[in-house]
C-alpha cells in the first residue's frame, strides 16, 4: 500500500477469475486504492469479455462502469498490443481523478523494494522514487543502515546518473543490506546519515520486546483506540468445501464490538503471498488441514506474523472463540466486602485528616472504594489514599481491626461516620453465537 498508487488487475478472458485473481484481488484490496481491471488475451477465439465480466461481478463484486458500477475495465491484447493506449488513458484519468501527485525536484524519497547481499558488489537494492530526484553521489538513509550512491541501474539494465518519481532503479552503495518496505531519504552528508541511524538502532532495540503483529493471546491489546476492535484472518485449507465450512464457522462468531475480517480465504499450501497480505493488515493466518511452505515459514519469523495449522474445524474456532473473549470488554460488578465506623479523626502535618476507623466486618481493601455514611445520608463515595495497621502500611485489614484511613479528596470526616467498603469486579464475558442469540 505504500507504494501503489493505482492496482492494474489483469484477467484473462479465456480463462476468466481464477484462485490467483482472487488472492490478487484481495491484495489489491487491503492497500486501500483504486483498481482497474484489464481483461487480456481479447485476441484469442476463445476469448468472453462478458462472461469474465459477468464473473468479476459474481466474485469479487467489481461491476463494470458499462454495467452501472463504478470500476473501469478495459479489454487488451498484451500480444497485439490493442486496447493498451485505453488502458494507458485510464490509468491517468485515474490519477488525475485521485489527484496522485510528487514533488519532482529536491532531495529524493523512496522505497525499498526488494534487497539483498550480492557476493560481487554487496548490499542492492531495488527501490521507487516516490518524490525528488535520486542522483549518484546522494547520501542516503534507510531504517536500519546508510550509504552513499554508488551505482543506479535502470529497470533495462543501463547504469544512470539519475532517477525520478515513479522510476524504478537498483541502488549499490549501502553499508548493510537495507530492510525491504522502508523508507530511503536523502541527507546532506554521510555523518548525519551515520548518526540518524545508529539513533534509530537505538530505539529499535528498546522496542525490541514490543512485536508488531499480533498473537492470538494477545488480542486484547490490538486497535484499542477504536470503537470496533477488527481480528483480520487469512484462511487456507485443503478444498473449497472446507473454505466455505470454516467462513461458515467463522461467521456466527458476532458481536457488536468485535469484527472479523477474512482477508483472504483461497486453498493449497500457505505461502509467501499469505505471509505478506496478513503482515499488511495486521492480521494472522489460520491453515485447516495445509501447511506453511518452507519459505513462507521463514517470512513468518521474520514478519512476526503468527501461523496457526488445524486438522479439526471446532479446535480452530474454540481457539477463535476465547481470543475473541478475551478482547471484550469485562461487565463490571459491585461487591460489599466490609463495613467500619470512625473512631476518631487525627489531624497529621502534611498529609491531612485521617480516620482511625474500627473494621466492624468483613474487610477493607486499599485498592477498593468506600462510601461514607452520616445519619444515614451519603456524604462521599470515592478511593482509599492510604491504609495503615498502627504506623504499617497495609493492602487489607480484615474485622476486627482497626487502622488508619486517608480518602482520596475528601477530609469532612466526622467521629461515628459510617463506613462501606466494596471492589469492581471485572466478570470476562462470554462470546454469543448467532444461533444462541435466535432462540433467545
């Protein structure tokens, strides 16, 4: 999503949506931009632009603008060339449309594509200038390493001194291999690069404890600053059959805070492409009776995206079912845990009016509340400040005891005032199922 500002989708029309479109389609669709579909291979007699239509519109909901909706689609040949220039125009309608814009002169930013330790030349890099101009001699600054540009390679093999926002290069120069998906920029000189860096190690080694993707323990912590907490799921298994019983499944687990959303459901072994859609939307891949490949085991590690492998659809959604528990919000209940009266008030320099309370039942909590009673009436309801058994600090003192008590704001207290002491118990609530709510 950082770097695509338009997703062309390419269908063929002999063979129509394919699984691979559907994974591309969804790709496409967790960067959050626009889509335009080219429906290649026209040039064939076998070819059916309507019916690849038709099937775009049944599968991934994409209605062509001729059919009322609002994604373009334009048929071309890739081998004849026809219906390119269209396509060309469409594309810069859109960004025009968009208002997709750069900064074509000053200092360059770009992103890391690809990158890698080559035996001959060292670390490379293929990067997209996404502003400014990238020239040979810039010092520049990637997350975890600098450089100085030694080299540009265009995307036809051609060394150049220069390259411009939406150019795609290979850069040698960088001290270490750069991270793919960063950030480059350029900087005034190498001793501000060096220090820039060695600052952001810094701090990457204090978060280092803080992973970025989350575990299905850890759910509670995901999105907390919004109204709706969103789980996103990869799904992958074995057939077709079992994609639609685990979205089935899946689906009856509904509350009103909680939304689940599937990224991507498709079959066959979980790979790379799984690994990188669910590291874009913070999400976590969930295999009914399939496997990670070896390499996207490998990404998965280092994307610390989590992985998790099923042989039986009620273990998955068990497992579901109390994450998703886990990130409700607990109901909230009161619990009268003592009852104490004031025995003498006590006037203390620099800390105020403490009472010299007797515990008459139950207990008090240091880190409960209390309610203070005067000839029945409500005078305060608030926190205890500080608890203390003789000149010791105390969490509970049970009856029948009697301690010192300062309340949190309030120093009105009176000898015979009565005391109620009570906690906020957090109950975890359970998640309803869909059915569960119908017979209800």
């Amino acid at each position: 999503a950082q770097v695509t500002d338009i997703v062309v989708l390419v269908v063929a029309a002999d063979d129509g949506v394919m699984p691979q479109t559907i994974e591309a389609y969804d790709h496409a669709k967790s960067a959050g931009v626009p889509i335009i579909v080219a429906i290649n291979k026209i040039d064939k007699p076998n070819a059916n632009v309507d019916k690849t239509k038709q099937e775009l519109v049944e599968k991934l909901n994409l209605i062509p603008e001729d059919w009322g909706g609002d994604t373009i689609m334009v048929p071309i040949s890739a081998k004849t060339g026809q219906g390119i220039d269209e396509l060309l125009e469409m594309i810069l309608l859109v960004a025009e449309m968009q208002e997709i814009k750069c900064y074509p002169e000053g200092p360059a930013r770009a992103v890391i594509i690809e990158s890698k330790l080559d035996k001959k030349t060292g670390p490379v890099a293929s990067i997209i200038v996404k502003d400014g101009v990238l020239k040979v001699g810039d010092f520049v600054v990637v997350s975890n390493t600098y450089g100085k540009v030694r080299v540009l390679i265009d995307d036809r093999g051609r060394r150049v001194k220069e390259a411009y926002p939406s150019q795609p290069v290979m850069i040698l120069g960088f001290e270490e291999v750069p991270d793919p998906h960063s950030m480059l920029y350029v900087v005034s000189n190498l001793e501000t690069a060096r220090s820039i860096v060695e600052k952001r190690k810094e701090i990457m080694e204090q978060q280092k404890v803080s992973r970025r993707h989350m575990k299905l323990e850890d759910l509670l912590k995901i999105m907390e600053e919004k109204e709706q907490k969103i789980l996103n799921l990869v799904l992958k298994a074995d057939t077709y059959g079992s994609v639609a019983a685990l979205k089935n499944a899946i689906g009856k687990l509904k509350t009103k805070e909680i939304r689940i959303n599937i990224v991507h459901a498709g079959i066959g072994a979980i790979t790379t492409s799984d690994i990188m859609l669910a590291s874009a939307t913070d999400g976590i891949v969930l295999g009914f009776r399939v496997r990670p490949d070896s390499q996207a085991r490998k990404l998965a590690e280092e994307e610390s995206v989590e992985v998790r492998t099923y042989t039986v659809i009620y273990k998955l959604i068990d497992d579901l079912k109390k994450a998703l528990e886990g990130m409700l919000e607990p109901e909230e209940a009161e619990e009268i845990i003592g009852r104490g009266i004031v025995k003498k008030v006590f006037k203390i320099a620099k800390v105020g009016r403490v009472a010299g309370v007797q515990i008459l039942e139950g207990k008090v909590d240091r880190k409960g509340f209390v309610r203070i009673y005067r000839n029945d009436q409500l005078i305060f309801e608030g926190k205890i400040e500080s608890l203390k058994h003789y000149q010791e600090d105390a969490d509970v003192i049970e009856a029948p005891k009697e301690c010192g008590i300062k309340f949190a704001g309030f120093e009105d207290i009176n000898e015979n005032d009565e005391l109620e002491f009570y906690i906020i118990k957090k109950i975890p609530r359970k998640l309803t199922f869909v059915e569960e709510e119908k017979k209800g």
